[in-house]
C-alpha cells in the first residue's frame, strides 16, 4: 500500500525527484539544537504549504510532544517557512503535501539520549508512520529526505552534534529507515478507531473501538474504560 523511497542530492533536486516520482508526500527529518535544554516539537512547512501539510505537521508535533513529554513550539506545532527563512527552500518546490520534522533537540542531554536510542528512534518511526497514515489513507509514494546528509554541495554535511556523541543526521536516517519498514509492513488502511496499548517502542496489545466510544484511563484502579 505505501512505498517509500529515499531522495539524495541538494534540496531543490530532491524534491524535483519526488515530484517526478508523483509522491504523494515528503518528509525531511532532522534534530532540532539550541543553547540550553529546549525540549519542544515543531515542524517547518513551507510558505507556500496547503492547509493538509500544516494540519499533518500539527498531529506529528502534538503527538511527539506526548509521547516524549515535551512541548508543543511554533505556531501550535508549526513553524511556516522555518526560523529565519531555514526550512523553507527544503519544501516549497514540492507538489505534494511536505512537512520538515524537528521533534527532539540534540542539544538537550536527555533527548540526546532518546535520539541514540534504538528505542526513541522506534517511537518517533511509529508516530511518524501513524501520522501518514492518518493524512494518507489510500497509501502510496512517500519521499523521504535525510536533512543535511546526501547533499552535493557539501558531502561532508551530517548536521549538528548530539550532547553525549554522534551527529544528527545519522541518527535522522536511522529513524526513516524504521519508519519506511513500518509503512511498507501496512497492506490496509486504517477504517476504524484503533486503541493501542505501547511499551515504548514495542505494541503490546491492539483493538477497535466504535468512532463514538468515550475512551478514559483511570489511574487510581488501573483500568482502561470504553463507554459507548
């Protein structure tokens, strides 16, 4: 049902690439880093963006910011354009819906750790994969772009270094490759309410529920409870 393929080159090339390839969407990971230990999630779209790239980038940042604990930055999730103009010629050359993903900041010693983790990069793969899901539904090309990595003017670019060791789009990539092993595992779309019950990275139970049911955790007993 989905197809991923990986585009290298500079920016602008690549998104010609995935024009050409009549993806349906693009994603171009990277890290976000700053002075300090900010923790928010943000996605960059283009100044040209459709309204499907800003509400797909809002889900993935909201989303993200939960699952880590985090912060929601930008503009509830999305920053148009990027900071400073930065992001903006990654993405407005596409023709399909494309979104820039910031969600954890190298700099920040813990988040650090999660993006080393095999298991930060499997629950950032898994939301990523459900985010397309949710906004691409008859499946299809995905574009998938390593930020800094792959580029022809400067070969050498792996992006910023994390706190602790490593550089940031190696560990980018590391993250698209489980994604695009999710996404290509998929051969249905997702018809009805899903509940899933998550061990970090690793799915321990799933179900559907009626789309009307009122679905509440109660702490104190321990009990999912689903109220149609």
């Amino acid at each position: 049902m989905y197809k991923v393929k990986f585009f290298r080159g500079d920016y602008i090339e690549r998104q010609r690439q995935a024009n050409s390839d009549n993806c349906v969407a693009y994603v171009e990971q990277h890290f976000n880093s700053y002075t300090g230990t900010d923790d928010y999630s943000v996605v960059v779209t283009g100044s040209n963006a459709s309204p499907t790239s800003k509400n797909w980038g809002r889900w993935y940042a909201v989303a993200v910011a939960r699952e880590f604990n985090s912060h929601v930055g930008g503009d509830n999730g999305i920053k148009v354009g990027g900071y400073d103009g930065r992001g903006d010629g990654n993405l407005r050359y596409t023709k399909m819906p494309a979104i820039l993903l910031e969600p954890l900041f190298a700099s920040n010693p813990h988040q650090a750790e999660l993006i080393r983790s095999e298991s930060g990069q499997e629950r950032l793969a898994r939301i990523l994969c459900e985010s397309i899901q949710r906004f691409f539904q008859d499946g299809g090309t995905i574009g998938f772009s390593v930020g800094h990595k792959y580029k022809t003017s400067n070969p050498s670019d792996r992006g910023v270094p994390l706190v602790g060791g490593g550089l940031e789009a190696d560990f980018a990539e590391k993250v698209l490759i489980k994604a695009k092993e999710m996404l290509e595992a998929i051969d249905a779309p997702v018809e009805e309410r899903q509940l899933r019950v998550m061990k970090g990275g690793e799915l321990l139970w799933s179900g559907t529920v009626d789309a009307d049911s009122d679905v509440r955790w109660d702490p104190v007993r321990g009990v999912l409870q689903i109220e149609a």
